[in-house]
C-alpha cells in the first residue's frame, strides 16, 4: 500500500514538473502518448502478470522453483511485444503520426516505455506469486522515485525534447523491475518443466478485462486528440490534469479493491449468502456516497486545484462530469467484485465490454469535444454499472434460489 501511494504521489509530481518544464502542445502530446502507455501497457501485460502470479503461487506450494515459468512467460511476452510493435508500425502512417505529431523520438519512447512496462510485469508476478509483498510494493516506489528524479534532472536542465520525457517513462519501469528483482536472491528456482498451458487457462479472459478496464480509465486524451483538432495540441494535457485530479478517490480505491474481494469471496463460499449480500450494499452504498462526493468537490474546488497545481484552466462542470465517470468506475468495480466472489468472473468482465462499445457511440453526442469526451465516458461507466448490477442480482438471486455456493 506505502509502495502505492508513493508511486501514485510520484505521478502527480511527474506531471506537474513536466507541465511547467514543457510548453503547452509538447505537455498536451506528452499526454497522449502517457495515455497509450497506460492503455496498451496494463490492458496487455497485466493479464501475463496474473498468469504468472497464479502459476508461481501453485508451484510454490508444492515446492517447486518457477524458472520453467517465467520462461514460458518470456516467449508469450516478447511474441505479444513483437505483434504489438507491428501493429503499432501499421498504424503509425494511419493516424497515429499524427497524434503524436509525426515526432518518431515519440514512437520509439512509445515502443521502449511498453517493452519495459512488460518486462516489470513479468517481475510483479513472480515477486507475487512468491508472496513477495514488501517487495512487490518496493516496486512502485521505486518506479515511482525514478520518474520523478529523471523528470527533474530533465527540468533542470531545461530538456524539452519530449523524447526525453519518454524514455524516462521507460527507465522508470526498467529500474523498479531490476531493482525489486535484485533484493530477492535467487529471483527464481530451477523446477519441472512448464507447458504453455500453465500459464494460458484464463489469459483471454484476462486480457479482455484488462484491455476494457485500462481503456475506460485512459482513453479521454487520445480520444481529445482524435476528435479536437480544432483546440489544438494542448487541449488533452489539460484534460489529463483534469482527470488525474478528479480520479483521487478511484486511484486510493483501486490500491485496496484487492483486500476486499476475499471478504467477499469468504462469505460466499461459506454459505453466508445474506451476508455477502449485506456488505455487498455497504459496499457499494459507501463507493456511491464517496462517488457523490467527489463530484461535489470537482465542482468546487476541482478547477482551482488543476490551476493551482498545473497552472491550467477547466470549467467546474467538466471536473463535476470526469469525477462522475471516475465515481462511476469505483461502483462498477465494487458491482464486479461480488461476481468474483460468486464464481462469475467471466460474467465480471461485460460490464467493462459493454462500456467500451458505448464509448464512441456516446461520442457522437453533439457537443464540443470537451463534453463529448466527459459525456461519453460519464456513459460508458453508467450503462456498464447497471448491466454489472443486474447480472450480480440474478446470479445473487440464482445461488439464493438454488442454495448453491460454489464459488470457483
């Protein structure tokens, strides 16, 4: 948790430096390529993460050393990198020179920032799947403190070749990978040989939420980008302030979701159907009230933070709307968290789906770019929300009717 919330302070620090370093069309693509970073970077490599977590966890338990497993989990990642850095190479001539700015030091910050961000996946999920927890958190600190001394020493020096900005993203994930990975000794153990089956039972699964997830969160500046050439280069960085700021709560929330799916999960496979049901609601209650809350305060006070710490001025309504859609995600999360614990991860995922296929529909809404960004992510979380609620209730409903509590 310390790790989390220094490399989350760390975030604030990066970007804050690097919107007073940079002018204001090199912090706005700074933003985009930020934004595809942390689409494609999570969206694709936290599921081989998990993998690796989960198959490090079983071997360790029989004692068996997980070399063979990470391995295995090398040749996935690097054939993922190699397709994903074509595809990329396909796109770059198709629209995404052109929000990039057709600056090719940008692309290849781009393809550096993702192999490295692979790589410390690859890192997390043995440092997990070992129970490595202290030092699986030293990982974000360590990320965290690396950005934000690079961007720095950029700022000192008065860089603003955004090439520069990122491979600093790059070197960030380079350096906590090597570092958490040198304080265990030895990072891994010789065992039996590993199948690629090992590692593949739920990877799609995975890598369909995690594509989702990651694109509801992120997508508001490339989508700025692609939809406001009228505003400018500039328009998705203040967006970026202005949504880094309202999704303060989501971030705290996204740190300890994990400790309350075992909760959850414990009731459930107990048999205590009434329970789960009564902190299902608390749960979900108390996310709806912060939600609330936050947009109250983005209201409020959101314009004068972002001016205050980024220098950059965005109306109190879209604060209201970007805290929304971040408030909305807490709750869908919270929804998706009791369809884990029945056993329903599969169903867990169509929230996110939906809301993704309702992203550029909702952006057709006639408005100017700003609001249609806000409206559509607003309504993407709003829609997936209610779909995760009525399926929670009917498999609710189903293991009431039927008495069985199976949870997986």
């Amino acid at each position: 948790m310390a790790g989390l919330v220094l490399n989350g302070l760390a975030t604030y620090g990066f970007l804050i430096i690097a919107r007073r370093t940079l002018d204001e069309s090199s912090y706005g693509l700074l933003a985009v390529l930020w934004s595809i970073v942390y689409i494609l970077g999570p969206g694709l490599f936290q599921p081989l993460e998990q993998e690796v977590a989960r198959a490090t966890a079983e071997r360790r338990s029989r004692g068996e050393g997980s070399l063979p497993v990470l391995w295995e989990a090398t040749k996935i990642g690097v054939v993922s990198f190699a397709v994903l850095a074509v595809g990329l190479g396909v796109a770059w001539p198709l629209g995404l020179a052109g929000m990039l700015n057709h600056q090719i030091p940008m692309l290849i910050g781009l393809l550096l920032s993702l192999a490295a961000f692979a790589g410390a996946e690859l890192v997390r999920g043995i440092l997990s799947g070992r129970h490595r927890f202290f030092v699986y958190g030293s990982y974000f600190a360590v990320e965290g403190i690396t950005r934000l001394v690079l961007v720095l020493a950029l700022a000192v020096a008065g860089v603003e070749v955004l090439g520069a900005y990122a491979a600093a993203l790059a070197a960030a994930f380079a350096t906590g990978a090597l570092v958490s990975a040198s304080m265990v000794r030895p990072f891994v153990q010789p065992g039996p040989p590993a199948q690629l089956s090992e590692l593949t039972p739920a990877l799609g699964l995975l890598l369909a939420t995690s594509l989702s997830e990651a694109f509801l969160l992120n997508v508001g500046p490339v989508a700025l980008r692609i939809i406001g050439d009228d505003l400018g280069a500039s328009a998705p960085g203040v967006f970026l302030n202005g949504l880094i700021i309202s999704r303060v709560p989501l971030f705290f929330f996204q740190a300890v979701k994990a400790s309350l799916l075992p909760n959850l999960a414990g009731l459930a496979g107990s048999g205590d159907l009434a329970g789960f049901r009564s902190m299902q609601i608390r749960l979900s209650g108390a996310v709806t009230i912060v939600a609330a809350s936050a947009m109250a305060a983005g209201w409020l006070i959101g314009p004068e933070i972002v001016a205050i710490m980024f220098g950059d001025d965005i109306g109190a309504r879209d604060m209201c709307l970007l805290a929304g859609s971040g408030g909305g995600l807490m709750v869908m999360i919270s929804l998706t968290l009791g369809l884990v614990a029945l056993g329903h991860t599969r169903l867990a995922m169509l929230g996110f789906l939906v809301g993704v296929m309702i992203f550029p529909i909702a952006l057709q809404i006639p408005a100017e770019p700003f609001l249609r960004v806000e409206y559509a992510l607003l309504m993407s979380v709003v829609v997936g929300c209610v779909i995760t609620a009525l399926l929670l209730q009917h498999e609710y409903a189903h293991h009431t009717t039927t008495g069985d509590t199976t949870t997986g």
